[in-house]
C-alpha cells in the first residue's frame, strides 16, 4: 500500500466524517461521507443521495468520484469512506468497489471506519482482486 502520513490519513477521515452531515438519507437514515485526496492536494467530498425509487441511491462514494471527475480532477492518492450511523466500519458495496477500481491505482489508501477509533484500512487490491483494468495495466 501506498504510505501517507497518519495526520493526512486522519484529515481525510475527518473531512469524510463532516461530509456524511450532508448526506440525504431519509429512507435509510444511514448517512455516509466520502473524502477524496487528489493529486493536486486538493480533497473533494460526496456523500449518499437517496431517492424515493430506492434503486436509484447514490452512494457516497461514487458521488465523491463523479464530483471530481465533473470538475477536471481524475488523479486520486486516497479516499476515506465515514459510516458514523453503523457501529462497525461498513465496507464500499460493489458497484462502489467497480468505479473506485476505474480511478484509484491498486495500491491506493482506501481507509472506512465508523469512527475515528474503529477504521480499516485497504486497498483496491484487496476490495476488488482480479480487476482486468489493473491486471492488464501491469
Ligand atoms: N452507502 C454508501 O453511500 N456507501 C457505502 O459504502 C455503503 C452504503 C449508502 C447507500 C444507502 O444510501 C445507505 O448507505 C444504506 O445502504
């Protein structure tokens, strides 16, 4: 894994952690945030977008992804993923796991806590194995 300071590993999560206030959860009440570190030094926030035909949710992640992308920005170091309504660190879904593995290098940081004290740290390597995109870029 790629190795970042804990300072900017723990900002990014704070950054996450204040994003997920954003998030527009009515159905599942289970807010989440999503906190992007960009080459340029600049960090970029999303969270979850709910919507009244449930399948059409927006995880916080992917939003965090499309929102950068949208403005210019497609070169990510890291990102932190904030869950503060679960009481254990909930992991990126699947299709999440699909996009981060389209941007984030194989051995990016990828941390999800729901908590400060109670994160995880990982990698695309470890979320999404196998992933042609990566394998075939070797
Ligand atoms: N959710 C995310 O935004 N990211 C995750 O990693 C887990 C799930 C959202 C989707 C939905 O709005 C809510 O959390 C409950 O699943």
């Amino acid at each position: 894994m790629i190795q970042l300071t804990t300072e900017i590993e723990d900002n990014l999560f704070d950054t996450a952690m204040k994003a997920a206030e954003f998030s527009y959860s009515p159905y599942s009440h289970f807010r989440v945030g999503a906190a992007i570190l960009c080459g340029d030094g600049s960090v970029v926030t999303g969270v979850n977008v709910e919507n009244r035909s449930y399948g059409l949710t927006n995880c916080a992640e992917r939003s965090a992804i499309f929102g950068a992308v949208s403005s210019g920005k497609r070169n990510f170091l890291a990102i932190a993923i904030a869950t503060p309504d679960a009481d254990y660190p909930v992991s990126p879904c699947g299709a999440c796991r699909q996009v981060l593995s389209e941007f984030f290098a194989a051995d990016a940081p990828i941390q999800f806590g729901n908590r400060k004290d109670n994160r995880k740290a990982t990698t695309i390597a470890e979320l999404f194995p196998f992933d042609a995109l990566h394998e075939l870029s070797r």
